[in-house]
C-alpha cells in the first residue's frame, strides 16, 4: 500500500477582489498565495497547494504541521478527493478513509440506527457489513435505548460516543485525520483511548493535521512543515518541529528534505 503525491498544485478562484485591500485581506484570510490565474489573466485565484510532493508507504505515519491557512486541510481534503488538482497527480494504492466528520451526514430527526446506516452508505460499505458496524456502535458507544431514537434527543456528549464508536469501527485503510477524533466525557476517555491507538495501529497509512507537537510526537513517523501551501520541510518529526518552532520565533523558511 502507497500513497503518492506528485507536484499537486490546488487553485481556488476569487472573484471581484481586484484592489489591492481585497487582496490583503484574502491573504490574510486564506493563508495562500494570491496571483492571477495561468489560464486566464482577468481571473485572480488563491493557491492553496503549490508544488507538493511526496510519497508514503505502509506503516508511515505523517503529521502534518503549521499555522492555520498553511494548506494542512486544503492538502487532507485534496487526497480524499474534496478537491481536484489544476496540475500534478495523486497515486493511491488502498482505500482512503477520511475522517473528518466522525459521523458523515447526520441528520437530528433520524435514530442513531438510521444515522450508522447513512453514514455507512456514505462510505460505501455493503448491508451485510453496516450491520456489523451497528453492533459493535452499540456495544462500545453504551448508548442502549437511545440507539432507536432521534439524535436531537441526545446530549452533546452523546452524539460525539456515536460517531466515535462508528468512526473507530470502520476499516481504516489510508486514514485521513484533521485534528484527531473527540471521544467525549471523561468516563469514557480511557476506554476511548485504547480504542484509538488499536483503530490507528489497523491503519496502513496515516496522515494527520495538528497544533499539538505532542500528538504528532505520540503517533507520526514523519512530518510536513507547510507554509503558504508549500511543503517547507519534510522528514523526521523532531526536525520538522525543529523548523516550524524556529520559523514561529522569527526565523526564515530553509527547504529541509530527507531522503
């Protein structure tokens, strides 16, 4: 299992923003670099990925790092196929599983049976494996009687045991994670925490967006300094963190790669 990405670049179009206050505030907005459009110079376009490049393969764990706007997200969503590439290519060897919404298309009228079935569906998985997946929800999230009934009745706590419990019963593959998964009360953190170190060790291939050095630490073999929607560093985690905490006390970018 591999997952190959090769000199992606992601424009998103802006239009109407021709002076010059326009185009500070987008910048600041966005995070990305703001230029006219190759194709066609009347169109001004934010470029939320510029030239990424990189390769991983079964057992990588990446973490993915820097300030908000750097192109963590607009990258996740391009490997899932939110996003579709002006130029480069994305190879992929495995199924992606991107989990950022724990519970895709929840709908409050539904029962939490209903729910574990869109959200299934959504997935693409068949009958036969939905109705696994209900019951090891019902068994892991405790939710009992509540299971058959509208989701606004449950509490905000309740709703995150749902997804958690169907998010961490699924089949992994290449998983795809903005910031980690909740997992709800404080009863129910220990449980939930071996819970995700088992559903992340069945993972193949991880890539995971953060502002915490110390969950990158705990469960990323490699990270991803991005910056303005570039790949500014690539390698070991320490390092990487090591230029992203020099850049955030003033330093300038210098490209570190590892082979």
């Amino acid at each position: 299992m591999r997952l190959v990405v090769e000199h992606v670049h992601v424009d998103f179009p802006i239009y109407g923003a021709q002076r010059s206050l326009r185009k500070v505030l987008f910048e600041r907005a966005t995070g990305g670099i703001i230029s006219k459009d190759s194709r066609n110079a009347n169109r001004t376009v934010v470029k939320a990925l510029n030239d990424v490049s990189f390769e991983l393969h079964e057992g990588d764990r990446l973490g993915l790092v820097g300030h908000n706007g750097a192109g963590k997200s607009s990258l996740l969503r391009t490997l899932a196929g939110v996003y579709q590439p002006v130029s480069g290519r994305i190879l992929v060897d495995g199924v992606v599983t991107p989990l950022f919404d724990m519970l895709p298309g929840i709908d409050a009228e539904d029962t939490g049976y209903e729910n574990i079935r869109t959200a299934g569906m959504m997935f693409g998985l068949q009958p036969d494996r939905i109705n696994q997946l209900i019951a090891s929800v019902e068994e892991f999230s405790e939710l009992g009687e509540f299971m058959g009934l509208p989701v606004r009745t449950y509490s905000t706590g309740m709703v995150t045991r749902l997804g958690f419990a169907f998010a961490t019963s699924i089949d992994p593959g290449i998983l795809l994670l903005d910031e980690g998964i909740g997992a709800g009360d404080a009863r129910f953190a220990d449980r939930a925490a071996e819970r995700m170190a088992d559903f992340l060790e069945r993972s193949r291939i991880v890539v995971i967006a953060s502002h915490s050095d110390h969950l990158i630490r705990s469960m990323c073999n490699k990270a991803a300094l991005m910056h303005t929607g570039r790949v500014v560093a690539l390698g070991d985690v320490e390092t990487v963190l090591e230029v992203y905490q020099a850049y955030v006390h003033g330093a300038d970018f210098e490209w570190t790669r590892q082979a």
